[in-house]
C-alpha cells in the first residue's frame, strides 16, 4: 500500500520525482562501490589475520571477527545491489521507458556476480541512468 502510495504522488509531482528518482539511483550505485572496496579490504584483512593466527600473532576470535566483518560487508553489498534494481526500474517505470532491454539488464543482476568480476554498475551509470 505504501508502495503504491508512493507511485501515486509521485506521478502527481512527475518532474520532482525523476529527479528524486535519478538521485536514489546514483545515491545506490555509489553505495556498491563504497561496499565493493569495503569487501575487497575486508579479504585482504581476513587473508593477513588468518596468517597471523598461523604464526601466533592473532587469535581463532580475530580470526572469526574479521570473517564476520567480511560476511556482513558482502550481505550489505548484496542488499545495495537489490536497491540500486529497485531505483532503476522505479526511475524507468516514472520515465516511461521501462522495456525489454531494461529487463534483460536486471535480469542479469539477479545472477551472482563475484565480487571479483568487474561490475555491471559502472556501464549503468552511464547507460541507464
């Protein structure tokens, strides 16, 4: 209901709400990449405290607090992409322009990307935006 609340006032004050609509999206995407380098610090931090507990300098507790440190940076990656899906296809849906090909796009959002791999998010901003 809040939802379609939201949608309804927002076609109401349709050039406000592009805008507000194009700022949640670049707002998102900024996000993954704040949680993309907070992810790849927290391996390398996993990596050096996992050898420090192999030659005594760290603790199994060091070791379990930087893996979760790793396991909640890569949920909220996870979650910020999911919002930035959600931006896009609300900023498209009050543009009108919501196709086949923007739908082929988020489609592939839904499949796992590693953190490894080069994210799709760059292109969007360009693209998509």
């Amino acid at each position: 209901e809040d939802v379609i609340r939201d949608r309804v006032s927002c076609l109401v004050g349709s050039e406000m709400c592009i805008r507000d609509r194009y700022l949640e999206l670049n707002s998102s995407a900024n996000q993954i990449i704040a949680d993309r380098k907070a992810v790849l610090a927290d391996k390398k931090a996993l990596e050096a405290t996992q050898e420090g507990y192999k030659v005594g300098t760290q603790t199994i507790l060091d070791v379990l607090t930087s893996e979760e440190e790793l396991f909640n940076d890569r949920q909220a990656y996870a979650q910020d992409r999911y919002t930035y899906i959600n931006n896009l296809i609300a900023l498209k849906e009050t543009v009108g322009s919501l196709g086949i090909k923007d739908i082929q796009y988020l489609n592939s959002w839904l499949v796992y990307n590693s953190i490894s791999h080069k994210d799709k998010y760059a292109k969007s901003k360009t693209n998509h935006s």
